[in-house]
C-alpha cells in the first residue's frame, strides 16, 4: 500500500518537473516580447531590455557590457603608438533607444541609440604627435556625449540541439556618430614636461571632432565586436519564441 503511493508519488512527482523544466522560460523578467514587429513597441522592449543586459546574464553566459573592461587594447595611429590597459567603459546601460526596426522575412534588423559613453584607464603613447616626441604614460579619460549609433544586422535563424528556433546575426555594418563633444582628460602625455602636456591635451580638446575620428575608430570597432559577440551570446542561449511573439519565417 505504501509502496505503491510512494510510485504513484514518485511518477507525478517525475512528471510535474518535466513539465515545469521543458516550459521553463530562459529569458530573464526583463525581456517584454512583442506581439508584432511595430517599431513602437520594438523600442520600448529594447529600452526596457538594456540596463539589465548591460549588467551581464552570468546564468546565460552572457557578459556584462556595463562596465566592459578592454584589458588591453593597441592603436597605431599615423606616427604615434598608442595602448589603452586596464581600461574600463561605461555608460550603456543608460543609451536611449531611437528607433529599432526588424524585418524578419528579409534577416535585417536596424537599431539606433543614444548614448554618452566614458572611457577611463592607463595608456602608454609612443612616437611623434604634433611634431613632439612623445614618451607618455599615465592616466586617461575619454567621455563622449550623446553619441549615436546606427547599427544595421543581417540575421538569420538557427536550430539548437533541442530543435528550438533562434535569431542568429550573421554580420553587421554601423556607423558611430561622435555626437555634440567628446572630452579629453590625459595626464602626462610628455613625460616630465607638464606645460607641454597640458598645451597637446588643450589642442586635443579644441579638435576633439578630427582627433576623434582619426584614432576613435579601432577604438569603436572593438566595443561594436563585443557588443556583437555578447549579442550573439544572449540569442543562443534564448530561444526566438521567448523574444518575440510573431511566427518566426521559413526558412
Ligand atoms: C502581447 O500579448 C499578450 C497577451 O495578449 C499581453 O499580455 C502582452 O502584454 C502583449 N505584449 C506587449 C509587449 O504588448
Ligand atoms: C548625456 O549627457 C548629457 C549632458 O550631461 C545629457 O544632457 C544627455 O541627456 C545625456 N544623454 C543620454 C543619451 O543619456
Ligand atoms: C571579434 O571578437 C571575437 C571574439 O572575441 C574574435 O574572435 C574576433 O577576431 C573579433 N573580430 C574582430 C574583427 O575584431
């Protein structure tokens, strides 16, 4: 008699876990699926999304991207070496989300955003700048306001091992708009020479448009392949049906 209840116990008991394990959602509590592909509410979702994707998913094997630490990072500029260490990037969580638009018979996905972005850590630069011998190292911080970011996906969609469908990206274009100013604050570039120092660092200030754009470029480029590549994480972990509720396309 026992016996028997403790199998009849032990089988609902079997089968309630896996019914309550195969409908377990993997998308964490802050992910708001659409209902249909309306860039009003594809915004809204990615804005609702990112602060919490930002602080890292350690459950899903998700990175966090806010603070995003570049342990090392080396830039050769025309003339001049440049090494960022122990660098460490923040300010994502807060990017306000301008327009998302997804296209899912076509696997494009298009999302611009907003943001102002601070750059702190140790470098090391090289060479000649501005027809000066450079030899410094020391402490950096780069802090750029309201930068926009048009980030334009070629997705495509996947099977996992389990037979579920995800969104893949298969590859990207952007373009990285520096926005209204980008502030430098660089101590020692001229090893032993503060006035020097200050005078480079005030003319780096006064161009920061032309000096971004020569040497923010790797530096971007970077940031936008771990972006992508912790994106790439999240949609492989989260399967498609738990991100948006519009029939997935053929394919
Ligand atoms: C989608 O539809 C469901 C069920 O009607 C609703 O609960 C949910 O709030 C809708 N999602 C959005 C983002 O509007
Ligand atoms: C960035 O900072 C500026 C000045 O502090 C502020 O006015 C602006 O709203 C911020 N932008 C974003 C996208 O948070
Ligand atoms: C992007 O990052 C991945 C993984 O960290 C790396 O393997 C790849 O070489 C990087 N690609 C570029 C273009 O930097």
């Amino acid at each position: 008699m026992c016996e028997r209840h403790l199998a009849v116990f032990t089988v609902v008991a079997v089968t309630l876990a896996f019914v309550s394990c195969s409908s377990a959602r993997l998308a964490p509590d802050f992910i708001h699926p659409c209902n249909n592909t309306e860039s009003t509410c594809l915004i809204q979702a990615t804005q609702d999304a990112i602060p919490d994707f930002a602080r890292g998913l350690p459950l899903l094997g998700v990175p966090a991207l806010d603070p995003f630490v570049i342990d090392e990072l080396p830039i050769q500029l025309p003339g001049v070496k440049v090494t960022f260490l122990d660098g460490k990037v923040t300010g994502l969580r807060k990017c306000q989300v301008l327009n998302v638009q997804a296209y899912l018979e076509n696997n494009i996905f298009v999302l611009e955003i907003k943001c102002n972005i601070t750059i702190k850590g140790k470098y090391t630069a090289v060479g000649r700048l501005l027809l000066f011998p450079i030899n410094g190292e020391g402490d950096s911080k780069i802090k750029i306001v309201n930068s926009v970011i048009k980030l334009n996906i070629k997705t495509m969609y996947f099977k996992d091992a389990e037979g579920r469908d995800h969104f893949g990206i298969k590859n990207y274009k952007y373009t990285f708009d520096y926005g209204d100013r980008v502030h430098y604050t660089i101590n020692n570039l001229f090893k032993g020479n503060p006035e020097l120092s200050n005078t480079v660092l005030q003319f780096l200030n006064e161009n920061w448009r032309v000096v971004t754009e020569e040497f923010g470029q790797p530096v971007v480029d970077y940031a936008m392949n771990v972006t992508i590549e912790t994106a790439k994480k999240f949609f492989s972990a989260v399967p498609y049906d738990e991100l948006l509720h519009v029939p997935i396309p053929k394919y």
